[in-house]
C-alpha cells in the first residue's frame, strides 16, 4: 500500500484515516444491502487524493476516481493498482467520462456539502448508476452544533459573511475552511425523492462498521444502542448515512 503520511500537495485534511474510512464503506454496504457488491465498477465522486479510491480498488473489481484537480499522489496509487483510474473532472463530466447507466456502486463522501448544486450533483450521479447499482452516500448535518470543518459552534446557522468575519476576529486559524453548505436530514430527503432515488437510512451500519477496530471505544458503545432508537435520531446527528437506489426500480421510498 502507498504510505499515505500527509505531503505538501495533499488536501487540508491529510490522509490520515483512508484506509479505514474505505473499508468502513465498503463493509456499510455489504451489511446494509445483503450482497457482494465487489464486482463491477465502482466510481468515487470527489475523490480527491484518492486514499478512500486507492483502498476500494484493493478490495472491488474496477474503481473510478473523478476530482476536480489532478492530485500528486494518483500515479503513485494507479501505479500500485491496475484496476484504478482517476479522471480530472466536475460531477457535470461524469456522463462524458463514463458513460449512462455504467456504474454499479457510487461513493459519494462528504461531497454534497461542497458543490455548487447537490441536486444536480445527485442528477449526475442518477445517470452513470446502473439500474440495479447503488449509492453510497454520506455529508455532514446542518442541526449538527458544531461546524465540522472548522470545529466552531453556529458558525454555519450564522450569514457566512457575519460568520468569517467572527471567526476572523478571534483570529480563528480554520477561517477559511468554513465554505462547506450542508443542510439537513429533510431536505435532503426531499431532495432524493426529487431527482429519482429511494434513500434507505445506513447510519446504524456506519456504526456497525467502526466497531470492528479496538480503538473505536465511543463507536463500540454507541452500537449497543437499539437500530429503531438511532434512526429515530438521526435528523439530530453529526452526520448523515444514505444508500441511494433508483425509485425506478424500487418504487418507494425506504425508511
């Protein structure tokens, strides 16, 4: 495996955790959807420098990265993975690049909250997906009190320009790290139904997912918590959880 120790060119949030972050997407969807979805392609949305893409494709038959900018460490990882390619690309060149209804598992992390339209992000998405694939997807919650890219509480319920300005004048080191829009659980449950998915809440599986690792204590103690009690909550967590199937197929909209 490339060493994945933060570089110069990495993106802000390092490469700490990669690994660990693919692993525990790929064993959400196994558990949540109850069948081997290590065939086929896989395409990462987002996938910047491409640690989460690079541990997917050690596990899955084919994986396809897109970022919008090129990253230093794509032809270390290629390199070591024949089954991986990564493409410079906004999500509007997805169909260009890999073609309508070609993709069977689309992960799409802590994305949404940093494009320009999320809806047309999922438009995107709902045309390279297979008709049978699903969508792994995955961002932070507006309710949630606490910013998760800058750390600061309210900030992000704040008008940004009133919020940078606060941040900047306590002289707040992650300023300019507050340009995420995240919203929250019903919109973007509305925002599902509008561009033709059927979301099944997984966030009982991500938790499931992290108590397979010893250091993982809060995670471990958390899953003892009933699934019904966890789903009932999770319009008040930090984030959220969704597997994304085409409403085509499945005709209504999971719980």
């Amino acid at each position: 495996m490339v060493e994945q120790a933060r570089s110069a060119t990495d993106p802000r949030w390092g490469q700490k955790g990669r690994d660990r972050k693919a692993e525990a997407i790929l064993a959400t969807l196994e558990m949540h959807c109850w069948r081997d979805l290590t065939h086929g392609l896989w395409l990462d949305v987002g996938c910047g420098s491409g640690g989460v893409a690079a541990t997917l494709a050690a596990h899955v038959e084919q994986v396809v990265g897109v970022d919008p900018e090129p990253w230093e460490r794509w032809q270390a990882f290629r390199d070591e993975h024949p089954n991986l390619v990564f493409h410079t690309g906004f999500y509007s060149d997805l169909e260009r690049l890999l073609g309508a209804a070609s993709v069977d598992v689309v992960v799409c992390n802590q994305v949404y909250e940093h494009v320009d339209n999320s809806a047309a992000l999922l438009k995107a998405i709902h045309r390279v997906l297979k008709p049978t694939g699903v969508c792994y997807f995955a961002g932070p919650n507006l309710l949630w009190p606490i910013e998760p890219h800058v750390f600061w509480p309210f900030v992000h319920w704040l008008p940004r320009e009133l919020a940078i300005r606060l941040m900047t004048f306590f002289r707040a080191k992650r300023v300019h790290y507050l340009d995420a829009w995240s919203t929250h659980y019903w919109a973007l449950k509305r925002m599902f139904r509008n561009t033709g998915f059927v979301a099944s809440n997984a966030i009982y599986d991500r938790i499931r997912a992290q108590t397979q690792y010893p250091d993982r204590m809060i995670m471990r103690i958390v899953g003892q918590i009933p699934q019904a009690v966890i789903s009932a909550l999770t319009p008040l967590t930090p984030g959220f959880v969704f597997v994304l199937t085409k409403s085509s197929i499945n005709g209504s909209e999971g719980q």
